[in-house]
C-alpha cells in the first residue's frame, strides 16, 4: 500500500481510488494525477517515490507537492499551443507553405509541404536517413538542417504517419524563424509564467538544481488483461514493425540513435517540442483547463475557432508510423481506440510509456498525469486510461 497525498473535491473520489489501485495492481511506483473543472481544480494527488530508479540508484525520496517528471510526447501537446496561438495573432498562415517562414525547408521535394501538415504529421518525414547523436539532437542546430534536407517518405499531405522524434525540430524551428524566439521561452513568457504553471521546455538550471524533476526508469508492467493497448490491428503487426529495424516504425522511434539518457542534464535542458517537456500534473491539467476557459481570472487562450483547430480531424486511420489507426487535429491527438480519451470531443497527448493530458470542451474538464515508471506501450498506458476511466464516472 502507498499513502496518497492531496485532494478531490466531493463526487471526484473515484480517481483518487483509481491512482491508489494503480500502486497495488499497475505497477506504479511514483505519480501525480490532477483535473480541473471548468477552471476549477477538482482532483490533486501524488504518491510513491520520486524518482523512478530510486532502489537502484540510492536517491530514495518521497514525491512531494511540487514534484514534476518528464513527460515525453505530451510535450507535443503544450508545444502545439504555440503555433496555434500564433495563427489566431495572424503571425502565422496555417496554410502558407513551411518554406515561407523556413526557405531551407524547400529541399528535396518538400516545397509544397503546409504548416498544418507538421501539425498534422502529414509532412512525410518522420525519419532521418542519417539519425542524430544524442548531442546532435540537442544542439539546436542539426535537428533543424536535417529536417531540412531529408526526402520525405510520403509526398506531403497524402497521407500520415506519426513524426515521434522529428516533431521536436520541425515545430522549434518554424517557431524560432516566425517569431525570432525559442519555443522554450515563448512557452515560458507567454504561457507557463502568467498561468503560474511549472511546466517547462527546456529545464532552467536553477530548477534543476532544486531537484525538481524526478528520474525516470524503463519497468515493467504486470501482466495487461486481454485485449489491451492498440487494438486496432492485430499485436503481431505492431510487435514486428517495432522489431524490424528498416521499418518506418523502428527508423521513426530512432532518429535520436543511440537512446538518449533522458535524465542526463543536459538532455533535460535542451528544447525538444516532441519529447522532452517537464511538467507537474497539476501545471498540464491547468494548461489544458487555460486552453478551454478561463482560470483563475486568467482569459481563456484559445478563441473558439482555435479550439476547433486543435480538434477537427486533419488525419484519421492506418497511421504509417504507429501501424494502428491514429486520429490527430492540428497539434493534437484525438480520442479514439487507440488513444482513448475522455469523450469523442476530447483532444490532447499521451506521452509514450505512461504520461497524459487532455481537455474536454464538452464537460469542462481537463487532466494531467505524470509518471516515472516508463512502461512499454505508446499511447494507451492502462494506468491513465484507469484514472481516465474513474473521471468519466464524474460526468
């Protein structure tokens, strides 16, 4: 048993069970989970130990209130806002060719590449034929010139395939040419500072060094009842795609060649849009309540027509990357049976080997869950979808 630390508000009682049976039954070993509710924060816990490798590295400490972990590819959906924000300013055509703000990008056949297909992951280039180096990938530079010269594997546009690594360095560096500013410090001027959220891309150093940010460690999950994870296609093909090293798959999750070491400081200070943000649970469930309404007396960050950006389909079925049907609107996954969410309305981002976070426009309710415990699965971890389904009980 693990005692469970923070609050739900009357009628939210559920999740708290939820998060307490993924301790005794997932596998859990340290965590947070919020919600708001139309603006209103309904649900706040944490538990376990901070850091993920804790037994084998000896930095055994509790998670505490402020505790924040790496969150992967739920970074994609706080990096998402950055462009659409810049669309609803008028700075940016979401229709415009990528080579109006990036002429670099015109290479090899990409001319005719749109905004909206790098937010769609319909650009074609979720691979690079030459992987980076982990300090390749977080020196700011390579990932954009390879992004740049690389042929897409799909003519742009046609098709979709998710864009795991390559994401990080097609939405910093259209960002970077549209406003002059890194996606790391417009998220933090513009978005994490008047929100109040401790929510990151690219940890300061002074953060750092208040050990904010728990250790993550690979483990493995007890048995998963039949059926579970992506169901779409039989499990046979997605385990062989991962498997094969010259699948679009393999190559995909592999453009960073060898594995980067996610909690090596120097990885956690880079700005990968696509995979490395640093968030308490709190701080996404804040966001994405930010995203739908007002909170806090703080307006509402997307107008209406933006918020229905963020959530009309743009792509929908056999995803050339995943292997399974994918659903994405413009920056953001959106609920369906391979990523469940709360409600067909749903959009948002899991965060590959356990973290998620979403809003619903419908019920006003938005939801953040971080882990350090990274299972082996992409975007149905069956700890958040059981804290997502005991919030669908609140409704």
């Amino acid at each position: 048993m693990v005692d469970v630390h923070g609050t739900v508000e009357a009628g939210y009682e559920p999740v708290r069970d939820a998060f307490a049976a993924n301790f005794a039954r997932r596998g859990e070993r340290g965590a947070a989970v919020a919600a708001y509710r139309h603006g209103r924060k309904v649900v706040d816990l944490w538990a376990g130990d901070r850091d993920g490798d804790a037994a084998a590295v000896g930095t055994e400490a509790p998670w505490e209130e402020g505790t924040a972990q790496l969150v992967r590819s739920a970074t994609k959906g706080v990096a998402a806002v950055v462009p659409l924000l810049l669309h609803q300013r008028g700075q940016l055509d979401l229709d415009a060719p990528v080579g109006t703000y990036w002429p670099e990008y015109k290479a090899a056949g990409k001319e005719r590449t749109l905004v909206r297909h790098l937010l769609s992951h319909r650009a074609g280039v979720p691979v690079l034929d030459t992987p980076l180096t982990p300090a390749e990938a977080v020196d700011g530079v390579s990932g954009p010139a390879a992004v740049a010269a690389q042929a897409p594997a799909w003519t742009p546009g046609t098709d979709h395939g998710y864009h795991a690594q390559t994401y990080s360095w097609l939405l910093s560096e259209l960002v970077l040419r549209v406003t002059g500013r890194t996606i790391g410090a417009f998220v933090a001027e513009e978005i994490a500072g008047p929100l109040g959220l401790d929510l990151w891309i690219g940890l300061p150093e002074e953060e750092a060094a208040r050990g904010r940010a728990g250790r993550l460690a690979e483990i493995t999950p007890p048995p998963a009842p039949e059926g579970a994870g992506l169901r779409v296609r039989p499990k046979r093909a997605v385990a062989e795609a991962y498997d094969d090293p010259a699948s679009l798959t393999r190559r995909a999750f592999a453009a960073i060649s060898p594995h980067a070491d996610e909690n090596a400081p120097e990885f956690r200070a880079a700005q990968l849009p696509g995979s490395n943000g640093i968030a308490t649970a709190r701080s996404l469930a804040r966001l994405y309540a930010a995203l739908i309404g007002p909170v806090d007396g703080h307006p509402r960050l997307f107008a209406p027509a933006t918020l229905t950006l963020a959530r009309t389909e743009e792509s929908a079925g056999p995803d050339r990357t995943l292997i399974a049907s994918s659903r994405f609107g413009l920056g953001y996954m959106l609920h369906g049976p391979t990523a469940p969410l709360l409600a067909p309305g749903s959009f948002g981002h899991p965060g590959r080997g356990g973290a998620l976070a979403f809003a619903d426009p419908e019920s006003g309710l938005s939801f953040g869950y971080i882990t350090n415990g990274m299972q082996k699965n992409v975007t149905a971890d069956p700890r958040a979808q059981a804290l997502v389904r005991a919030l669908r009980t609140t409704v």
